[in-house]
C-alpha cells in the first residue's frame, strides 16, 4: 500500500525502472568508495531505501548489480568518446586532433567521478572469470571502435600506418592505468594524463 501512495501514476515497469536506477546510484556509491567486497546487498538495499525483494526483482545477485554499473559507465564513456570523434570528424580534424577530442572526452567522463573509476578500473577486477571475460569483450569493443577511426583516417589520406585492435587494447590498458593514478595521486592531473596519452598515440599506435 505505502509503495503504491509513493509510485501512484506510475506503471509496474516504470517503478521497476525507478528502483533499478536507485539500486544502480546506491551501487555507484558504495562499491565506490566501501568497494565491492565490503558492501553486502543489505548495505545497498539500506542505502537505496528498498527491500530485497525489490532488489531480487532486478538483479540477480550482487555481482549483476556490478556488472549492470559498469557496462552503464562504459556506454556512457563510450557515447562520449564516439560524439567527440564524430565532431571532429565533420570537422575534417586531423587524426590526432580527432583521438584527442576522444581521449579528452573519455579522461573527463571519469575524472568527474571517483566513484566511476574505482568501479570501473579496480573493484570490477578478478571478481569471476564470468566478468573477466565480459571485460575483455568490452576491451575488445573499444579497440575495434578506435581502430575503426583509425582506418577511416587512413581511407582520408590521413598519415596512418597500423589500426592493429591489439595495439588499441594495449593504449586502452594505459589509459586506464593513468586515471587510476590521476585518482589516486593528487599531484597528478587531468591535463597530465591527456598529454601523456596523446603522446602514446604516435607513433606507439598510429605508427
């Protein structure tokens, strides 16, 4: 009774879409700062202000609820990344200027937010070889958009000499090592961490 005065108006799928969201921000926070291994489902529940049935009525398990959160924040970097090249691109940008827009786009979607780093690049590590493999497949889909870019510059005449999807999962790797180390080194900064990535573009990966 008391949820139906709370969610009056909305239907089943809407309040489940509003609890979903709820559970999501309260995992955001709490793997966030706890971690994952410190925070149980009661913690998340208590923090959400629902039940666990309601929980249970959305995820899995605690580790679906990880899961849904960090493929949240890698589609959204992703949308980022993928509408700051594409400006570029209309723009007839030169490659560096175009990966540049992407890497300032993809290191400000996550320096705004600590708690999206430590998900996303520590917590979500060695939790189940279900996840890792699921990491690796997200991995790969940012090294085959990026080589894609790539490609496409060279196809422009743009001065390119390899587009190798492994050579962009190995700059993926250095990235995210250097906003883990943006995070947890004061001293270090954005602009720090973009000018080192882009001088790894070339000719570490564009050759």
């Amino acid at each position: 009774m008391t949820e139906s005065r709370s969610y009056r108006g909305q239907s089943v799928d809407d309040r489940r879409r509003l609890r979903r969201a709820r559970f999501l921000d309260s995992g955001l926070q709490l793997f966030g700062t706890q971690g994952y291994a410190g925070t149980s489902i009661p913690a998340v529940c208590k923090h959400a202000a629902l039940s666990s049935r309601q929980f249970y009525e959305v995820f899995a398990d605690r580790e679906d609820l990880l899961k849904a959160l960090y493929d949240e924040t890698q589609d959204a970097a992703m949308a980022a990344v993928s509408d700051a090249i594409a400006v570029e691109l209309e723009k007839q940008s030169t490659l560096e200027e175009m990966f540049g827009a992407g890497i300032t786009a993809f290191v400000m979607y996550y320096a705004d937010s600590p708690q999206r780093i430590r998900v996303s690049f520590i917590e979500v590590v060695g939790v189940s070889p279900g996840f890792e493999a699921h990491r690796r497949e997200r991995r790969l889909q940012w090294a085959s958009l990026l080589a894609a870019v790539s490609e496409r510059g060279a196809q422009q005449g743009m001065d390119v000499t390899a587009s190798d999807p492994l050579a962009w999962a190995a700059y993926l790797g250095a990235v995210n090592a250097a906003i883990v180390e943006h995070s947890e080194d004061a001293s270090t900064t954005v602009d720090d961490v973009m000018r080192v990535m882009r001088r790894m573009l070339r000719p570490g990966v564009l050759g």
